[in-house]
C-alpha cells in the first residue's frame, strides 16, 4: 500500500513539474520584441490614415508572421511577455539587452552608411 501511495505521489510531482510554462530567455525574447516594436513602428508609420480595424488586422499578420520566423506561439510571446512584466529585475535585464542591441544596430548601420 505504501508503495502505491509513494507511486502515486511520484507521478503527481512529475506531472506538476511537466505542465510549468517555460518562458522564452532572453536573448530570444529580445529578438522577438525587437521585431514586434520594428514592425509596430513601420505599421505606424506605412498607415497612418487607416482606420483602426484594418491597421489591426495587419498588425495582427505581422505577428504571426514574426512568431512564425522564430518559432513560437502567440501564446508564449504572451505568456512570457507577462512573466517579465511581472519580475522587474528580469525584465529590466530584457530591456537593457534590448537597448544594447538597438545601440548596435544603429551603429553598424552609421558605420556602414558613414564608408
């Protein structure tokens, strides 16, 4: 009988440990809201005049899109983008990264530019 309840108690904490959500790290997410704020700010300016509906329904495309390319979901984007809302440090850490990487895309892209 122990045996049982201990068998059973085994496969309650596998299964638990199996259904934890895993979040998308950083240097991945990082790419990934670099493109979502990229594609945001080029529906923004492509479209100013449109009505609300039809700039959602591309904006909606270019996400999938986006969550296509690095194969994720909506729901992990989302999922995850909560996470870091919801841990300061970590987020503060994504944003600094984020940051970083703009800094040298724009300076690759002056360098490139400036020769």
């Amino acid at each position: 009988m122990r045996k049982l309840v201990l068998s059973c108690c085994c496969i309650v904490v596998l299964c638990a440990c199996n259904e934890k959500k895993k979040n998308i790290a950083i240097p991945q997410m990082k790419l990934v809201m670099w493109d979502v704020i990229t594609a945001d700010e080029w529906m923004r300016k492509q479209f100013p005049t449109d009505t609300i509906i039809d700039s959602t329904k591309k904006n909606i495309a270019l996400y999938n899109k986006i969550f296509t390319l690095h194969k994720i979901t909506k729901e992990e984007y989302y999922s995850s983008y909560d996470y870091y809302k919801n841990h300061p440090n970590e987020m503060k850490i994504l944003l600094d990264s984020l940051a970083a990487f703009g800094t040298r895309k724009r300076d690759t892209l002056t360098n490139h530019i400036g020769k």
